[in-house]
C-alpha cells in the first residue's frame, strides 16, 4: 500500500478515482492537482442544462468543498503541474512548489480541437465551465449561431440554442453524423431533429472565419420552413453571417506532461488492462488520456473516466480487477435521451425493437448470436438489458429479441 498517491488532473475520473480509493481502505496522502481555479465538476450538463441556465456551479459540482476536507484530500486549485519525474514521483507546480509521492496518476482530459482554418482561432470552443459560462451570455433571441461539428458537442449545443431563441446553423462534412458510432437508424433520428426544429443544416466545411461572418464549403443545406413544412435545399459553396461562432469538433488529450516525462504516448497513453502505464509501474493514466495497448482507440466518455478510475484504485490497492463491462455512452437534444451500451458493428445483424426512427425504439447489434451493441432512443431499459447481454454473452434468438411481446428479461438466461 502506498504512503501518498497524488492525482494530476480534477475532473470526474480524478474525483473518482479518489472516492475509489478511499472506499476501499487507502488510509494514506492523497493530493490532488488541477489547473482550474473551482473544484471539480461535471461537463455533460455544460452544453445542456448549465448552458440552457437551468443549473448552476453549485448544482454542477462532483462533490461539495466539505466532502474533500472530509476524505482528507488535499486539493490544490489552479495550479498547473509543470513537470514530473516518472521515477522519483516528484512533481514540479507552475508556481515553483513540488510534491512527491508513491504513486501518480494521470488525469489530465482534454482540451477543445480548434478550426485550423483561416481564423479558426476565434471560434468559441466548449470545455469548460468558464467556456460555457462565457457562450450562454452569448445567447439570446435572433442571435445567428454557427457551430461547426454535429456530433455530441455540437448537437447539444445546437439543441440548446435553439431553445434560447437563437437561429442556428449546423456545418458537419458528414451528411449523417455518429453514423460510425451508433449506426444509420439511430444517426438519422438524432440528425433529422435538427431541421425539425428550425435548425439549418449544412453538409460541408467551415473554409474561413472573419468578423461576423463564415465562409462554407457546402455541399447541400437543408433548413426547415416552418411555414410550409417543406424544406430548402441550397448547393454550393457560400458565406453566412453570423453572430458567434461555435467549434464543436472533438478534444485533443492533454498528453504533453507525460511526453516530456518519458512515458510511451501513441495517440494517448499507453496503460495495460489496470489503467498503468506501460513504461512506469508507479504511473497510471485514467479518463480521456488512456488507451489500453492493443486497442485502436481511446474512449472520451463520462463512464470510460469513472470506470478506468476504478480500475486505476483497485490495482492500487493490490485488489483483483472486475471484470470488463460494456462501455455506455448518452446524448440529450430535442427533449430526446439516447443511449448507447458496447459497440456498433456494421457488420452485425441490425434486429430492431419499436421503431427508432419514428422517434421510441431501440436496435441491438447481433454477431453470432451474441449481442455486441445496442442504441436507443427514449427506451432506457433496453439498454439496461443490453448491457447485461453483452456482458454476460448470452446467446439469443434474434426472432424472439425483435418481437415486443417477449420481455427483455426472459432473454438474460442463457439457452443453447
């Protein structure tokens, strides 16, 4: 057990992994850094409820100031680390102080993707609280709102703009966005939301940004008419105005810090199945930095964080690992919740429960009889059985998960 674990990084996978630690008896020092002025807090609500003024910081926050003073961690606020040295574990703060400890663990997220266009820079980009904070004074009724990128970011973003009265534009080079990680029903029930809702979407890119006023490479708009229930069709490349401008294209991982440190980062940081580092066994990277050697990918999902920071504290701790469970994922616009549990496999047998694109259904991927993904739209339980079919790789008979008179649940008992 070690004497002092000091976490880089205080978002949800450094919060967690802290409440992880000290749940299963680490009764040493426990630091942690972040960059951040605030304490840590939870960035799905920021392009939802935070940014449609609906919640608050307070209402926002992971945990209370009193809970860290309670878990004794000591929290050290807006102060970035500078540096640290993999084998001594001693890390050098920006404001010339240093700690070192047994072990350290790497929580370092994200930072938006900016447009590297021509004026790229000046796109608004939503990350972090003071990001939203700053964006939602930005929306009012009749503003013209571009954002550049349909997928999680940036459709939640269009979805909440929409409801503070702002007319929006949605610029994505793909004509069906997140086609690739929830499959083509779900994508096309989640896209054409937007024209229903008087959003203007265009199938293109952004080729420059000037002072109230983007140039598109445009392939086809569609805009709603809401007077006729018809929509707009226009080709070509064109220029819009615009009041903000909003970037929505994806996060780059903070990777910098281990880089210099020596550790191996190939499209983040290479750990093992327990969330350590492959080049130093006192070093552990969680959350949106990791990716396990082997694997293509990294996961920039809210549960991906809370989960790799549980594996992080049991291999801390000496504790077996759990075993490996789906990953899950969710998106709210357009008073609509979907939900994703494992993968989307192309390649695998679409069997469709309810009618998902009609707006309540949901579709479970099936390779060899055994479900490896499944999507939702308003159908939550779905997934909750989905889950625990992948999970448990339960063989099934895909005319009995398509029919809606068979309960889900008669389905989690195994049959050859």
């Amino acid at each position: 057990m070690p004497n002092h674990v000091a976490v880089i990084g205080a978002g949800l996978a450094a919060v967690s992994l802290c409440a992880a630690l000290r749940a299963g008896g680490f009764t040493g020092r426990l630091t942690m850094v972040g960059d951040e002025p605030c304490h840590p807090y939870d960035r799905p609500p920021l392009s939802k409820q935070f940014l449609a003024g609906e919640s608050d910081a307070a209402q926002i926050s992971l945990q209370p100031a009193e809970w860290y003073l309670a878990q004794g961690i000591d929290v050290r606020l807006g102060v970035p680390v500078a540096a640290f040295d993999a084998g001594t574990g001693r890390v050098e703060l920006a404001n010339g102080s240093a700690l070192v400890a047994d072990v350290l663990v790497l929580a370092t997220g994200g930072r938006a993707r900016r447009l590297t266009v021509p004026g790229g820079q000046s796109a608004t980009v939503l990350r972090t609280r003071a990001d939203a904070e700053a964006l939602r004074d930005r929306l009012s009724p009749g503003v013209r709102v571009l954002i550049a990128g349909a997928g999680l970011i940036g459709a939640e973003v269009a979805a909440t703009a929409t409801r503070h009265g702002c007319h929006v534009t949605l610029v994505d080079p793909s004509p069906l966005p997140m086609e690739h990680a929830i499959g083509p029903h779900a994508a096309r029930a989640l896209h054409a939301q937007h024209a229903a809702h008087g959003v203007t979407v265009v199938s293109g890119g952004v080729r420059a940004i000037e002072p109230g006023r983007v140039a598109l490479s445009t392939g086809a708009s569609v805009s709603a008419d809401t007077d006729t229930d018809a929509d707009a069709v226009v080709d070509g490349d064109r220029d819009v105005d615009v009041d903000v401008v909003v970037a929505g294209i994806g996060i780059v991982p903070n990777v910098e810090l281990a880089e210099d440190a020596g550790l191996d980062v190939d499209n983040g940081v290479l750990v093992d199945s327990e969330m350590r580092t492959t080049s130093a066994p006192n070093v552990y990277a969680i959350g949106d930095i990791a990716r396990v050697s082997g694997t293509p990918h990294r996961s920039e999902h809210w549960d991906n964080a809370r989960r790799t920071a549980e594996s992080a504290a049991r291999a801390i701790l000496g504790q077996p690992p759990e075993p490996r469970r789906a990953p899950w994922f969710w998106t709210d616009r357009y008073g609509t919740h979907l939900e994703m549990a494992g993968l989307y496999d192309p390649d695998a047998e679409a069997v469709a429960r309810g009618d998902i694109e009609g707006g309540a259904g949901s579709v479970f991927y099936v390779r060899d009889r055994l479900c490896v993904g499944a999507v939702s739209l308003d159908r939550p339980l779905d997934i909750r059985a989905a889950q625990r079919l992948i999970d448990r790789r339960i063989p099934l008979d895909t005319a009995r998960l398509a029919d809606e008179g068979v309960d889900l649940h008669r389905l989690l008992v195994a049959r050859a």
